[in-house]
C-alpha cells in the first residue's frame, strides 16, 4: 500500500485477547499495566516491520484522542504538558487532537504543531484532510476510542491491526461499540499480512 495516496489509515496493536490498551492507565502506565508488551515489535524488532513503522510515521497530517496526546482529564490546568513524545515529536506533521476543551495550538519541533479540536472527529477529520492535501496519508492514531469513531462515521479507508502474542486479561477493546458485518455494518476485508517475530500485522480494506 502507498502511502503516498490519500487514504486515512488506522495503525493500532491488539493482543490475542483483543485489548489495545491495559487496566489502570496512568502517568506511570499510560497504555495500562502491562501493555507496553504489546508493542514490542517497534522496539526490540524493528527491521522485521519496517513497512508498517512506514506507514506510521510517513504521513501528512494525524488525528488522535487526547488521552493518546497526555493524561490530563477535564480543563487544562495549563499548557505546561506538551505530548509524551518531548520537544520533537516522532509525527513531523500537523496533528489535531480530539478534546472537549479549548487550547491554543503548540507548535513543536521538527514540523510538528498539535491543534486542539472541540468539534469532534468530522471536524478533526476535515481539518486534517486540509492540512494532508488530497493525496497525502492522514493517520488516525488512536487510542481505541478515537479510531472507534473513524470507523462509525466512515472515515478510514485502511486499518492495520497489528497483533501481539501476548495476552492482557482487560482493559480497553478496539471493536466495542462497532458492528462489523451484517446489513448496514462495516465489513473489514484482508488485503495484506506480514508475520514476523513479535506481531502479525494484517491490514484491511475498510468496507461500508
């Protein structure tokens, strides 16, 4: 897949039980206890995925969740919390971030600045889909809750779902909330598999 072409397309990791993040997040935990397991595969074998790790990180413009930008909840107390990532963070391109409270954008180093949107993921969406022109890769980044409501209002074209032969036990599941299959469902059609070590990584056409 190019990814040069103007899909959105959702790159996620499950484990064998269907968890994408853990029980308990927290600053301490911000994937929940345990699920820093799950993504083994970028870390300790990364050559083997290389393709994949492509497709994160050569986009044009990124949506994603606020509880993925920080683990502040409610009003911001301040600006003083700047993403995970430190002053130059891995994306390089426009990221607009979903939340329920107003905050003036924060531009990073390396090409990055984080738009804090209140309208929701339409307006997420739309407002990246600008940024990105109409053949560059918009990203849906997560977390779960945030990819959830790419795939029910009709956004994504693609979703990589990368799984972990690991298990969690609980937390927080990718397809809750979503039908898949069946009249008026979305069907999730396999056009491309890489096995390696530490995940198997599928990725599906997203069918409405």
């Amino acid at each position: 897949m190019s990814i040069d072409d103007g899909l959105a397309v959702a790159t996620i990791t499950a484990s064998l039980d269907g968890f994408v993040a853990g029980p308990n997040q927290s600053l301490e935990n911000p994937l929940g206890e345990g699920a820093e397991r799950l993504h083994a595969w970028m870390f300790d074998d990364p050559d083997s995925s290389q393709s994949i790790i492509d497709t994160i990180l050569g986009v044009a413009a990124v949506v994603q969740g606020r509880n993925m930008f920080g683990p502040i909840r409610g009003e911001w107390p301040d600006a003083s919390w700047r993403g995970w990532w430190g002053e130059d963070p891995p994306y390089h391109a426009p990221v607009f971030v979903l939340t329920h409270y107003a905050r003036e954008p924060e531009v990073m180093e390396g090409g990055t600045t984080f738009h804090f949107v209140t309208g929701g993921i339409e307006e997420a969406f739309a407002r990246a889909r600008e940024a990105a022109g109409p053949t560059g890769h918009i990203s849906i980044a997560g977390g779960a809750s945030t990819v959830r409501q790419a795939l029910n209002a009709g956004l994504l074209d693609r979703l990589v779902l990368s799984i972990a032969p690991i298990t969690l036990g609980a937390g927080e599941r990718l397809f809750d909330g979503v039908q898949l299959g069946g009249a008026g469902g979305i069907a999730l059609k396999p056009v491309d598999v890489l096995a390696t070590p530490l995940a198997t990584h599928v990725t599906y056409e997203v069918v409405r």
